[in-house]
C-alpha cells in the first residue's frame, strides 16, 4: 500500500466559501486516506453532505466530532441534543462507511506505518484555566469579565450528564479502555477536535477561550500511547509544533475571513509519511 495518510479540520461547510473549499478537495493517490478531525459543520445535514462527497473521493475518511457538530442550532431541523446528537452522527457516519471513535481503530499500513489511527472524541472540562484562578466558577467569572464566551454555553448541551465536565470525564475513562486494548506494539497517531495539551492554547490571542479547549487529563497521552503524531484542530491556528519529540499538527481550515486573509486555505496536511520541512 503506499499513499498518504491525510488530515484536515474546521472545514465549516456551512459557509458557502468553504463548501467549494470542500468540492476542491481530492487525494493525490487512489491509496490516500483522510483524517478529519471535527467541526465540519454546524447543521447535521451539512455535516453529512461533507462527509459524504469526500468519502467518495478517497480510500478510507475517519471522522472525529468538533464542538460544532455536537451544536443544536434553532434552524437545525434535527434537534438531537448532547449523547442523543453524537450517536446519530456516527449512525450517520456508519452508513456512509465513514470512519468514527466508536469503531475499531484502523491500522495505517501504507508508507510511515504500520500505526494505529485512533480518533477520540474528548471534550472539555474547564481546566486549562487563566492565570490567577482555581475553579470552574473563578475560570467563567474572568472570561464573562473579558467577554470571551464560547458559544458552546448556549448551543452545546450536555444531556443527558449534568454538566460539560461530566460528560468529558465519562469520554475520558471510556477511551483510555479503548486505547488500553490496542495493539502496545504499534505506535499511535491520535486525533481528537480538541489539543490533548494546554500548550498549543499558550498562543491565543484571547487567553480565555482556553477554557474551551481541552483537559488536563489528557496531557501526558503523547507519550502514554506511544503516539508518532497527534492531530488536532479548533484553534484555527495551523502548525506545527514539538512536545516531549512528539510532532503536533493542527490541521484546520477555519473561517472564510480567516484564510482568506492568509492568501489562501491551504491544502491537506500530510501527517504521514512525514518529511521535515
């Protein structure tokens, strides 16, 4: 097998802008496979128009949800909320042969593999707090002060947990058994919406909205499952970076305004084989 083992994120498919961002999308090989890792849109009938078109394009699309996906709009006529939503997204994603972290975790066997290729659905829980603060309650008093709210307070419903944190913890304990029956010869590459490290976030220009993006309990994971790269998005802010020699690819498209203003919305990033720059 050789090919490319591909990722993009935050393809926001709503946007008329990004829809032909999308129908522009094609692999460079029959053999190429495609990671992506969430927020590809905020409606459920523009999530499976996106995944469906590039699920015909290329040899095997793995999908991990973002916060926009797991939105319930007013003008979504599928008005699932919290667990409810996400299951019909994988249900959706079954029958279109999509790839999602209910799944077993393929192996990538083409050229930098053979690895493991796990897509984790991993939330938030008010963790990666500003500085001067100690609680959830301290954490959302600052951010409110600052006006950086994200707009999952109003649109991203737990149910049925009590709470965000509830359901992130549950997501965290139901993946470290998943990644605990995995293959320990293999090493991984991980792919989950959100950073599995605060660092990324360090580069915000509003600090706060880090409130939004991840979970201590994930910080060591890079190293824990042996990972070779972890893919990421949500911050719309594409690199990459090194932690503990451990390679790090944000790989979103992001907003219109957004990568118009870069000159462009890039390609597909190439998470493997990997060639330093």
């Amino acid at each position: 097998m050789s090919g490319s083992l591909l990722a993009v994120s935050d393809l926001h498919a709503g946007h008329p802008a990004n829809r032909e961002v999308v129908e522009g999308l094609r692999p460079g090989s029959d053999d190429d496979w495609l990671i992506v890792a969430g927020d590809v849109a905020d409606r459920f009938a523009d999530v499976e128009w996106a995944l469906r078109t590039l699920n015909s394009r290329f040899r095997t699309v793995i999908w991990t949800p973002g916060n926009h996906e797991l939105w319930t709009p007013a003008n979504d006529p599928v008005q699932l909320r919290g667990e409810r939503r996400y299951r019909r997204l994988v249900e959706m994603c079954r029958g279109l042969g999509v790839l999602t972290p209910e799944d077993p975790y393929p192996v990538w066997r083409g050229d930098g593999g053979p690895v493991t290729v796990a897509p984790l659905f991993l939330l938030y829980d008010y963790t990666f707090r500003p500085p001067g603060t100690s609680t959830k309650e301290e954490a959302l008093e600052t951010a409110y002060t600052a006006g950086v709210v994200g707009t999952d307070e109003a649109l991203l419903h737990p149910d049925p947990y009590p709470d965000r944190e509830s359901w992130s913890a549950a997501r965290v304990a139901g993946t470290l058994r998943r990644l605990a029956a995995r293959d320990p010869a293999l090493p991984t590459v991980l792919v989950n919406h959100f950073p599995l490290t605060r660092t990324p976030t360090e580069v915000l220009w509003y600090p706060e909205f880090a409130l939004w993006c991840g979970t201590e309990r994930t910080a060591d994971w890079h190293l824990r499952f042996d990972a070779a790269a972890v893919v990421y998005g949500h911050l719309h802010i594409r690199r990459t970076i090194w932690e503990d020699g451990v390679r790090f690819e944000e790989v979103s498209l992001g907003y219109p305004r957004e990568w118009q203003r870069n000159g462009g919305p890039g390609g597909l990033c190439r998470i493997l084989p990997y060639e330093a720059p």
